[in-house]
C-alpha cells in the first residue's frame, strides 16, 4: 500500500483542485467538469450503484402485489438503493451503502409498516404479507382515524439535475478541495471543511398505481469556523463554531463548493469572525430588552419551534406519547387565525437547488412550495397522504381539493416516511433593511449571532443559549456578553417582530430533527433573515 | 440465559377485560402465527451460525491481513396506540456490515454496508481495498515501524460472553404485543382520557471478525411500554413507562393505569415561583439526567480541561479529577456487559473492543474514564466506550418516605428533552413533563405547572438527602447523543438500559415556568 504524504499530494493534483487555492481568478477559469479528472479514481469508481433501477422496480411492484393479495386495502413501497460518501479536511472519508425498503399497508383503520434490508422477491413478498396480517389484525382492534388522501396515481422517471456529480469527482480531488478551505486558516479562527454527498435511486409505488423512480442528490457542505485558543474552555477566548454560507445543504453537485464566490464569501466570513475578537468581555444586565437576531439564529428559532409545531403529526396527537403535542392546535383555533406578527411569513419551498427537491415524495406525490404562514396568520400544516384528511374542513373552506401538499420523507426506505420537507423558508423583506442597520437603531440592547435552541415538548417555549451575544448601546456594538441566556415563549416571541431583514441577512442552516413513532432523524434546511424583536428575557449567569 | 415459556403460562396471568376484546386479540394472535411459521421469521436477527458465516466470507473476500469486519443485525418492531384506538405497527430491520482497517492512529478506512448479498458484497469490499491504496497520511501524526501503537492495538483481547437474549421477548415479537395492546386500549377507553403508548420489541445481534483470526459474538434483546394518558381538554397528563430485557416482566396494564392515575392527580395545576427547590425525583426523572452524563466521561474532553471532571491545564499537569470525590458517597455508578438487567450496546464498539465492567463512580470518587479508539492509543489506555448503560447505587428509602420528611419541594415524575448545554460545568437544560406536585409540610399539596430546569447533575449527586430502591427506567422517545448522518435513529430504540434510584436533592434549579403541558 502507498501512503501519499500531503505535500506529494499536492504536487500531483489536477489543475483545478490547485485552483481552489490559488484564488479567485484561477478558480473562475478552471472549474473541474466530470471527466476531466479520469486518470485519478473517481469517488463512484469505488461506490457506483448496486442495483439496477429496473431492480428497484420489480422488487416495488412484487411488493405491492402481495400487499393487495393478502388483503390490503392499501398499500405503498419504497426501494431504494444510497451511497454516502464524507470527506473532511481532517483528512477522513467516509463511505456508506444502505439498500432497503419498506412496505406500509393499511387495512380498514390497521396501518402496518415493515422496513428490511433483504433485496429479494422473498423478502419483499415476506415483508408485504407480514404488514398487511399485522394491518387486519390491528383493525379489529382499532377505532376510526383520518381516511388517507392518496390523490392521483404518478408514474415516470426524474432526476436531480446538477453540474459535477460528486461521485465523478476522484477522492483525492474531494480531500484536496476540504483541506484547501481547510489551508484558510487565520491566526486565530480555524477553518474545518466537510462534505457529505448523499446519491440513490429511489423507487416508489402504490396500490392505486403510482410508481416512479427517482435519481437523487443531495448535498451537505459544510464549512466552520471556530475560534482558536490554546484553551479553548476559557470562555473569554473561546469562540463557538459557525456554518459560513453559503456552505448549506442543497440539492446541488460539487459547483455547490467551487468557484470564486465562495472563495470570496469565506474571506469575508473569516475577515468578520476574526474581528469578534476585538471586542472586550463583559456580563449582562438582565432585563427585558431589544435584540437583533442574525438569519442564523433565527434559522435555529424557527427549526426549533415554528417547524415541530406546524406539523400535522403533532398537531394531531400522533406524538403525544413522543415528542409531544403541538402548540399549535386544536386546526380549528389556529388555521385562519392572525396568531403571530404580520411579518411573519414561512413556508415550504422546492425546486432549484432547494434542499430535498425532488419531482415526487415518498407517498408519490408531486412537490410543491406552499406557505405555512402567511402574513402572521397559520393557513397549513406540514401534512401527508395519510393525515391531510384531518383538514378536510379547512381545504373546504378554501375551496381547495383535500390533497397532500408532499413532503412526506424518510433518510432510509427500511423506516416508515414522516412528513419532512426539505427546505422551509422564513421570508426576509424585500427592503428590509441590513444587519449593520438593524443594529444601528437599537439604543440599549442585545445582538445575536448564532444560537442553539432548546425547545419544550409542545414547541411553546424554550431557551436561546446564543453563540456570541453582543451588547448593542447607542446603534453600536459595545462588548461580548458571556454567560447569557434568553427565555422566550413562541407565541409571544414571533407576535413581537418589529422589524424583519433584507436579504442580505438571509441564512441557511442544516436542521437534524427527530421526530416520528418510532423516531427517524429527518435532515432539512431552514433558511432565515435577521429580525429585530422588542421585549426578550435576558438571564445573566447560565447557572 | 434462555428463557423458554409456552404461550399458554404467558396468557394465564390474570386478566379482567372485556371478551370482546380478548378475542379480538386472540384472532390477531392467530394471524400473527402465520408469520411465525415462516422459516426463521421468528428468530427476527441472524443466528450466530449465520453470522459467522457471513463473516468468514467477508474474510475470505480480502487479502488484507489487518481487516476488521463487525456486522450488526438489529430488528426493532413498535406498535402504537394513538388518541385511545388509532393503532399502527412498525417492523424494521437494519444490517450494518462495517469493514476496514486501521493505518495509525488517527487513520481508519472503512465502508459501511447494509448489503449482505456476496456477490455484491465482494464488489464493495474489493472496491474497498482500492480505496486504501491512496490514504494520504497526515504529516502531522508520522506512523513509523518502530513506534506503530497499530501493532500493539492488533493484539490477542478476552471477549465475555453477551447473555442477555430473552425468548419470551421474541416471542412477544411475533405473538404477545397484540394481547397487552387489547388490554391497554381498553384502559384508556375506560378513564375516559386520551391514551397513547408505544409497545418497543427489539433483537440485536452482532459479530466482529479480524482477518488476524479474532471473533467475537453477543446477542439481546430488549423491550419497553410506554404510555401517557392526558385530559380530554388537554389541561393535565400522565406518564408512566417500563423497560426490560425479558418482555415477560413487563406490564401494560400497569403501566397504562399509573398513567391515567399519573394524569389524573395532576388536574388542576397551579402555577408556583421558580427558583431552588428540595426535588424528589421519580427514577425516570432520574434517569433522564444521567444518560446525558454519557459524554462527560469521555477521556478526550476531560483531558483537555473540559467538564465537570477536567481539570484547566495547571502548571503540576494535572488534567481530570480521577480519584477525586465527585459525588455524594453513596453514589456508585458502573457498567456490567453482562449485567442481565443492564449491559450495554453495540457490544464491540470502537475496532471491535470489548466492552467489559468499568465502574465510572465508587462511593463518590471518580474511578474510571471512556477512550475512544483514536486516544487511547495515543495515552497507552485500552480503549472503552463512554456508558451508555449505567447502573447507579440505591438505599431503601420509598418515594412516600421521601415526600413525608420533606418539608418543601417539588415532586418531579419525569423530564423532557434533557440535554448539556454547558460542557465546562456539565450544566443540563430540560423541562418537567407529565407529573410535577409541589410537597409541603411532609404532604403533597398540589399538582404544578411545569418548569424549566438549569442543573448539572454533578450538584445534584453532591446533594444527595435520599436514595431509592434501582430501577431501570423507560425513555420512550429519547433521541441519541448528538447528530449522525443521513437517516441514522430507528436502530437505536430502546436505549440501553439505565438502572437508577429515585433521589431526594436538595437545592435543585428550577429555573423558569414552562407553558407547555
């Protein structure tokens, strides 16, 4: 085996990964395209596809069909057939191959899932019969739910349109491109670049005649930045660890981590954490007061509270014995109704190079962007083939067809999908203003920049621990805050918007939730601009 | 220890419900039966026999000398119960087979699979290998023959044998879940409250091979029942849970009905001022805050001066806190593989280390640290997973006692969403859920709103008034330590077993009201 010190390895990489550090101009011109990269090992050359789609295929339909011969009044499948590969610039790589699928049947008021692993005829037929004995016996048992609205049967093919497939790049141009970032270094903010591409087949079918097979990418660059010291739990040296946009998730290729914009974009991001440092230490004054929050921070808010709580799942009591009952219910008394500052605006988006876009979800139904809320008012919730019947009501008052908007999702077919669109969108103003503008009309106050939320179990309230807290006297940053910590209610909270960003103060953030019975890990993106809200709890000393 | 029971001594427990409904179950049982007379289908995870087989020609499939292969087979089924009688079923079955090899210490190639064809198995592994070929090592951790800690981590290793796999919860697999399910929903039905539970059934089996020629095998399997029942209006709810490695233990009847008495005790909340209350801390509760303490064990971060064990860096170089006091000495804590109440998964974490016995705590002082694979060849110390299983010292002393010498407190069943969110201190945030009663003069007085907490719990065992009688302790819905890649979870449910006394404390942080109900 030869081992490849990093040095040779620079020698010997290609032109354009060489032009990832050399700047800009170099790296405008020599954007790597698959292909140009052929006498090194490309990533796919050591994780191509296991399965033929046609496979996938058969195995759906096998499904299906024992599903309908055991008696299922309904049933659906997905198979699919993922590759993973990480590389950081810590030097590791990562590489997963999962196959699987999952049958879910229901049976009068009996729903049954079985997920496996076995890429056979048998299994799948074992696994079809399996559900739907569990689906008629738990029917005898079970009372009335929300019929399922599985809307018009979909058929076709799709596939996510990107510029350099990841896996065409070669390994070594993955690590060079990591540890390149990774090279930005500055004396005292250390660069650490991951990326993590995700590719699979996905096929879905239905007993009312779906079945549509999928080609999808998904991509999570990352790129942190954390503060440096030697001791690093001196919390006056300390930096916590940042995202820089636009390193985000998204459904895009390599060019989501080439070119001279995000060469520029990290300068910038590191030119601005670096001079954080400068500003002198000090502790809070508790209180009530105004407080700026950047998108990143507000991203997290929003993940934390609004995206949980919006969930029909949850809304409907599905996890009261998880992670709990929504805020946000009964639909009655929240749908239509003005609940939150007018300026508030959230939603689902898709298409582009949004995170989770894809023609079909895993119920096979198209996806489509929709507002969740419109101008403070709650008009959806976050709902899928087998609960948007609970909103027949309210699609009739709208005099809309009862149909799930899509979204319905699962990381692996062997775990049943859950309703978990990929990317949800806070609106930013179009004229709002900027970050530096926001702060300047403060008098006495705080800004934030970053934050982790710790949500309660109804997504009512909770803690903001922010990354950094700025005290802001006079339109002007005056120190660092440590050991801080802001209480809200989520109501109270987004009622209390008094100004919301422009788009420059937009930012994407990767969301890992869990939620589900039993739970799955779902990954989204929520993206979000600076707001200025009046009235926050501030909490000196964290203890 | 095998434990073999004919369905009919499982069903001749005492039972008073509806014939309606018993014969509903009795019908899913027969269906279910069907299932189980598929060859194999009841065993739910590969045998050793099977495994070993799998591993070998994993084996075979390399001309690497040093490849590890561990392959995990864990199958989980979850039956829920949702607003009284909306039922679904969940089966699934994951496989991972994680191959590679390890080149320094810093170094690991690998793939991870769920395939288990050969065919296509052979392919990924020989893809796998020419994925060594071009490691590039890192300059700033120099591998030499002469100093290669690689070798000396190849060595021979004692595996103890993993005997916690329980029939009867296979059984209650295929069979036995539909019976405490009739049995539950008519429970809710009856207290007219709305019921909600989930019935987790799970096996696992696992093997690591080493080309070099080591093999070791351990099988489990798991259970729990969980139920929370909540006022019509949804002003009031209850919770209660058990967990065992032997379905046979459990009881849904009970756990349903303290539940519903749970919620029903709790009608009426009253708001009541934050601030340092005596808590006295029903085992969930308690065990809520000590699966968080998982991490802080962990030798990497101690070592740098972070935690409520780790020492900043002082000029005499002391790093961490082993063999301070960190606790009140009533307090052990400890991790037996083979713990048959307890013991801890995967079974051969990190290359294929064993796990074994550590006792992390003894009477208050700090025994024992986690090294990951990375750092413990970096510190000379055999590698061992931070606990994920725990089994914590108790006294005698009831809850009721507890409550009657206590002159003014707050009774907590159970907490939310615990978590650390400060690492130097340890300090953990979360919220009280689902039973919460102010104590006054010896007496519980009245049901309280919920709180937020703001507590490490290395005060909390420091301030120790009162211990219970061990219990282990349900978690129901309780996501893993930090985030993983795409998808990861489902496999992870139950979590490993955490064996914990009820606790009187005194001077514990409720730090905010918490609306949420």
């Amino acid at each position: 085996m030869s081992v490849v010190s990093r040095r040779s390895f620079l020698a010997q990489s290609s032109l354009a990964s060489l032009a990832l550090l050399a700047g800009p101009t170099a790296t405008a011109v020599a954007l790597p395209r698959a292909g140009t990269n052929a006498a090194k090992r490309s990533v796919g050359s050591f994780a191509p596809p296991l399965f033929d789609p046609e496979l996938l295929r058969t195995l759906a339909r096998t499904t299906i069909s024992a599903a309908v011969d055991a008696g299922a009044d309904y049933a659906d499948v997905r198979v699919n057939d993922q590759r993973f590969a990480g590389f950081e610039s810590v030097i590791t790589g990562r590489l997963f191959y999962n196959a699987g699928f999952g049958v879910r049947v229901r049976v009068g008021a009996g729903h049954a899932f079985v997920g496996g692993i076995d890429m056979t005829p048998d299994a799948v037929t074992r696994a079809a019969r399996s559900a739907t004995t569990t689906a008629k016996g738990l029917a005898k048992m079970a009372g009335t739910s929300p019929s399922w609205v599985t809307g018009p049967a979909a058929t076709g093919e799709w596939t996510t349109p990107m510029e350099i497939d990841p896996f065409e790049m070669s390994v070594e141009d993955q690590v060079f491109a990591t540890c390149g970032y990774g090279h930005m270094n500055r004396f005292n903010v250390l660069v650490t670049a991951f990326f993590q591409w995700l590719v699979e087949t996905r096929v879905v079918a239905s007993s009312a005649g779906t079945l549509v097979t999928q080609q999808l990418a998904r991509s999570v660059p990352l790129l942190f930045l954390k503060g440096r010291s030697k001791q690093w739990y001196d919390p006056e040296l300390y930096l916590s660890t940042f995202g820089v946009a636009p390193f985000v998730p998204s459904t895009a290729g390599f060019e989501a981590v080439l070119g001279a914009a995000r060469h520029d974009q990290v300068d910038r991001a590191l030119e601005e954490f670096s001079s954080l440092f400068g500003y002198p230490v000090g502790d809070a004054e508790p209180g009530r007061k105004d407080v700026i929050f950047d998108g990143g921070a507000m991203a997290n808010l929003a993940g934390a509270t609004l995206l949980p709580a919006l969930s029909l799942s949850s809304v409907l009591g599905e996890e009261q014995n998880a992670g709990g009952i929504s805020f946000l219910q009964p639909p009655e008394q929240v749908l239509g109704h003005l609940l939150f500052s007018p300026q508030l605006t959230f939603g689902v988006e898709t298409g582009g190079t949004h995170f989770g876009t894809a023609h079909w979800d895993d119920e096979g139904v198209p996806l489509t962007s929709y507002p969740l809320i419109e101008r403070g008012t709650v008009v959806n919730y976050i709902s899928t083939a087998s609960n948007v019947g609970a909103l027949a009501s309210w699609y009739g008052q709208q005099k809309r067809p009862v149909l799930s908007p899509g979204g319905s999702w699962t990381e692996h077919a062997n775990n049943p999908p859950q309703g978990a669109p990929g990317a949800l969108v806070m609106t930013a103003s179009p004229s709002g203003p900027s970050i530096e503008e926001m702060i300047k009309s403060v008098k006495d106050g705080y800004y934030v920049y970053g934050a982790n939320i710790r949500g309660d179990f109804q997504s009512a309230g909770g803690v903001i621990f922010p990354d950094i807290l700025f005290e802001i006297k006079n339109g002007r940053i005056t120190r660092r805050i440590l050991n801080t910590r802001l209480e809200f209610g989520t109501k109270k909270f987004f009622k209390q918007l008094t100004a919301i960003g422009g788009p420059t103060t937009m930012r994407t953030i990767k969301n890992d939730s869990y939620s589900g019975v039993p739970w799955g890990m779902v990954t989204q993106s929520v993206a979000a601009p600076a707001v200025h809200v009046q009235g926050v709890d501030i909490l000196a000393n964290r203890g | 220890m095998t434990h073999r029971k004919s369905m009919q001594s499982m069903q001749s427990h005492p039972r008073s419900h509806p014939r309606s409904t018993l014969t509903v179950a009795e019908a899913f049982l027969r269906e279910r039966a069907e299932r189980a007379e598929t060859p194999g289908a009841s065993r739910r995870v590969f045998t050793r026999a099977e495994a070993t087989a799998l591993a070998d020609a994993v084996v075979q499939m390399t001309s690497n000398p040093n490849l590890g292969a561990t392959i995990t087979h864990h199958a989980v089924a979850v039956t829920t119960i949702v607003r009284n009688d909306r039922l679904k079923c969940v089966d699934s079955d994951h496989l991972t087979l994680r191959i590679g090899t390890r080149l320094g210490c810093n170094i690991y190639v690998g793939v991870e699979t769920s395939i288990r064809d050969l065919t296509l198995l052979q392919q990924v592994i020989k893809r796998t290998e020419m994925q060594v070929a071009p490691v590039i090592q890192s300059e700033d951790t120099p591998l030499s023959a002469a100093d290669d800690p690689v070798k000396s981590f190849l060595g021979p290793r004692t595996y103890l044998p993993v005997e916690l796999w329980h029939d009867t919860t296979i059984d209650a697999m295929e069979h036995q879940r539909g019976v405490v399910l009739a049995q539950m929903i008519e429970q809710f039905r009856t207290a007219n409250l709305l019921g909600a539970a989930s019935l987790a059934v799970c096996a696992r089996a696992e093997i690591h091979r080493y080309t070099a020629g080591r093999t070791a095998w351990g099988e489990s399997t798991d259970s729990e029942i969980t139920a929370t029942a909540r006022m019509m209006d949804g002003t009031a709810s209850g919770w209660s849970g058990e967990a065992h490695r032997d379905w046979t233990k459990l009881d849904g009847v009970r756990v349903a009905r303290q539940a519903i008495a749970m919620a029903n005790r709790n009608r009426g909340a009253v708001r009541l001022e934050p601030g340092r209350y005596t808590a006295i801390l029903g085992p969930a509760a308690v065990g809520a805050l000590v699966v968080q303490m998982s991490p802080l064990f962990e030798a990497v971060r101690i070592d740098g001066g972070s935690g409520p064990y780790g020492i900043p860096r002082t000029p005499d170089g002391r790093e961490n806190r082993l063999g301070q006091r960190v606790a009140d000495p009533r307090i052990t804590m400890w991790t037996d593989h083979n713990d048959p109440d307890g013991g801890d998964y995967p079974f051969f974490p990190d290359d294929g280390f064993p796990s074994g016995n550590n006792t992390w705590i003894k009477n208050g002082v700090l025994t024992a640290l986690a090294y990951d694979v990375e750092y413990g060849m970096r510190r000379g110390k055999t590698p061992y997973k931070a606990p994920t299983a725990i089994r914590m010292s108790g006294g005698t002393t009831s809850i009721e006692e507890m409550i009657a010498t206590c002159d003014r407190g707050i009774y907590v069943n159970r907490f939310s969403g615990v978590e650390v969110v400060d690492g130097p201190s340890g300090s953990m945030t979360g919220t009280t859920r689902d039973g919460c009663f102010f104590i006054k003069d010896g007496k519980i007085k009245t049901p309280v709103t919920n709180f937020r907490i703001y507590q490490s719990p290395f005060l909390s065992l420091n301030n120790v008034m009162a211990l219970g009688v061990p219990q282990r302790v349900a978690f129901g819905f309780m996501p893993p330590h930090g985030g993983g890649h795409f998808g990861e979870a489902v496999d992870r449910w139950p979590l490993d077993p955490v064996i914990v006394p009820p606790l009187m404390v005194h001077d514990f942080n409720f730090s905010a009201l918490c609306d949420a109900i």
